[in-house]
C-alpha cells in the first residue's frame, strides 16, 4: 500500500523518540534548528521540528526541494556536513545557504529498512560550528538507523494493528532500539569528552582551554540525554527500569552526597536536608540517588529563585519516605495527575531538556515496589514524596 506524506508526518509524530533525538543532535552539534524531513523527487516537507532560532518552519511545513540540499542527498545517497558555508570551497557560492542563510549544516539520508529512501535527519545554524569531528558523523547515521527501526516498526503496527507483530519481534526492535542508542552514541560522546579532556591537558591558551571547556560541558549534558532516553526506553518499551538491590547500610550518605552536589552546582540557591539514619533499606542505592537528583533538579528549574528547596527522607512504620519540597506558584489540580508523563512540560515553561526527569523518577520509584506523588498548595509550596516499603519481600 503506498503511503502519503500525511501517513509519514503521522509514523514519526508517533515515535516517542524523535524528540529525544533532535534534542541531542542540537546538544551535541550546537546547531539550533534540527528537523526530520520526508523528501521526495518533487517535495520536501517536515514531519519533526527542533526551533531555536526562530527559523519558521513547523511540522507539514513544505520547502521547494529544488532550493534544499536533501535534494542532492536524494540523488548521492551521501551526508553533507559544512562547519562554515562561507569557507567551504563547494557551498560558499551554492543557492541553498544563500537563500536559507545558514553557515553551519548536517544532514544525514534515512533510508527504510527495504533500503528506499525516506528522507533526512538534518541541523543547520546561522553561526559555523565544528562538525568536523567523526563522531558527529557516526552519530547522525546511527539516529538515521535508529529512526529508519523505529518507522518501520511504527508503520507495521498501523497497518495491521499490532494484530501481527508477536512477541519476538517487539522485544527484536526494543533490543535493537536500547543498543543502538546506547553503544553508538556513547561511544561517540565519549570519544568527544576524551579529546576535550586531553586538549584541554595539553594547551595553556586560553581561547582553546574555553572551547574545550564548552565541548565538555555540552557533551556532559549529551550524555545525560543518552542516559535519560535510555531510561526512558527500558522503562516505556522494555520491562521496567533495571535495578541492582541489595542492603543499603550507607543510604543516607549517598543522598546527603547528592544534595551537597547540587548545592555546590547551585550556590545561590539554598538547599536544608533533613536525612535521617536510614538502616534496613533493600534497594538500589545509585537508582534512588538518581531519583532524588531528578527531584532536586525539577524543584531548582520551577521553584522560586529565593525560595528555600527542603528534602527530608526518613523510615515510617516500615516505609522509606523521600520528599522534595520547593516554594513558588503551586501547581493547579487538574495538571498534577500530568507531571509523570514523558516529554511533559507546564505550558507556560520555557526551560529546555527533555521533559523526563519526573517521568523516570516515577519508573525507579515503580521499580522498586513504590510510588511517586505530587501535592502542591500556596502555602505548603510543591512537594513530591517517593515511597517504597523497606522489607525486602515487598520489593
């Protein structure tokens, strides 16, 4: 059956991961528009859209692909990467950066998996930045692999309603969605953070040791990008976020060590911890402190900028009870019930990221045989409490 652009815009609106990948395309790159494009011999249309730039174009959004350069890609099948258009020996006089004014751009072919082309995975920016590095490359092809799985596996379910897609071939493309993004984008970022790392051993210039400093900075938060969508695939595709427990005699150390880091993050904001002996725990520890950071992170972005952040974890009546606390604007009612959703945003927010840290908050807190909940009031501020039962039997 012969599917229409409307069909495809709709197969990648429904892929929960596209905003993920823009989202570290444009981390990692520093180009701040990234789209995923349906192109055509006669059309170019956008079916995903990353905007920071103001650049204009929206989801359905069409271009003449004459004047794009995914029209070239079509036809050689090759990734076009310029760090700056008006340097670059075969673009500086081309008519796509003139009429779409871009100095830097990236742009990978994304083919289906019976090899026919879709279309591109593609950023660009006004401003040059350096996508000379060969991991940038290795991770543009492996997003064009990854979305190229997950369409067909998005186009399979629509057309016949999950009716035959059995068990295997659900956890095939679950395996194939958590090693793709997990071994061929770490390995990238880690390449990036080592070569950072070095230059920035190796060089007493001080212009270098900034741009150094910025790749390391940027890459960091790609990585909790990675990290997070990672969690959020074993969580939402697989069978729950993996945990390793065991008899947490030093919990409350590893959550008093969480909050001194944010602190030291944060030194105009001001954090009180009331963290009590927390003996008898089974759980696992690096889970729970993640949680508690998720916690943290969301009261410091949506709090008052001078309201205190007040954590306090405690064991009632067989009970580990973890709370976070910040003042500012309480939440209304009818949204508190949307706050654990992935990708979620208040409508009002103009705070990047990618929207999952409560979402996976909630998958550790499930995990463990608890839960998480959100109360929020004028007076008492916003609180969210995660509580799980201590006894091992319950986990």
């Amino acid at each position: 059956m012969k599917r229409s652009i409307t069909d495809d815009i709709s197969a990648i609106s429904r892929i929960n991961a596209v905003p993920a990948i823009l989202q570290v395309i444009s981390e990692t790159t520093g180009l701040r528009f990234a789209a995923v494009a349906r192109v055509t011999e006669d059309s170019w249309t956008a079916c995903a859209v990353l905007d920071r730039i103001n650049f204009g174009l929206q989801v359905g959004g069409e271009l003449d692909v004459t004047t794009t350069l995914c029209h070239e890609i079509r036809a050689s099948h090759e990734t076009i990467i310029i760090s700056k258009v008006s340097e670059d020996g075969r673009y500086c006089n081309h008519h796509t950066p003139k009429m779409y004014g871009f100095e830097s751009y990236i742009s990978t072919p994304v083919f289906r998996t019976d090899g026919s082309f879709f279309g591109t995975v593609c950023a660009l920016d006004p401003l040059p930045a350096n996508l000379s590095e060969m991991p940038i490359l290795s991770m543009m092809e492996s997003f064009a692999k990854l979305l190229a799985i997950q369409l067909e596996a998005q186009e399979q379910f629509e057309a016949t309603e999950a009716a035959l897609l059995d068990a295997q071939q659900t956890a095939e493309l679950r395996e194939q969605f958590i090693a793709l993004l997990g071994h061929d984008l770490r390995n990238p970022l880690s390449s990036i953070l080592s070569g950072a790392q070095l230059l920035m051993r190796r060089t007493k210039d001080a212009s270098i040791t900034g741009i150094a400093e910025h790749m390391l900075t940027a890459t960091r938060r790609a990585s909790r990008l990675v990290d997070d969508v990672l969690d959020f695939a074993r969580g939402r595709l697989g069978n729950g976020i993996p945990l390793q427990n065991r008899e947490c005699k030093d919990l409350h150390v590893t959550l008093t060590h969480i909050v001194s880091e944010m602190q030291s993050a944060n030194p105009q904001r001001a954090i009180e911890a009331d963290i009590a002996p927390l003996d008898g725990v089974r759980c696992d520890a690096d889970r729970v402190a993640q949680l508690l950071s998720n916690l943290l992170a969301n009261a410091l972005v949506h709090g008052s900028p001078d309201g205190r952040v007040q954590v306090r974890a405690v064991i009632e009546n067989g009970w580990l009870l973890l709370s976070v606390n910040n003042q500012g604007e309480p939440i209304p009612p009818e949204r508190l019930d949307h706050l654990f959703q992935p990708y979620w945003r208040e409508p009002s927010s103009s705070q990047s990221g990618l929207g999952l840290g409560l979402y996976i908050a909630n998958e550790i807190a499930r995990s463990h045989g608890g839960s998480m909940r959100a109360e929020s009031t004028a007076e008492a501020g916003t609180t969210f409490v995660f509580s799980m039962p201590t006894e091992a039997h319950a986990l």
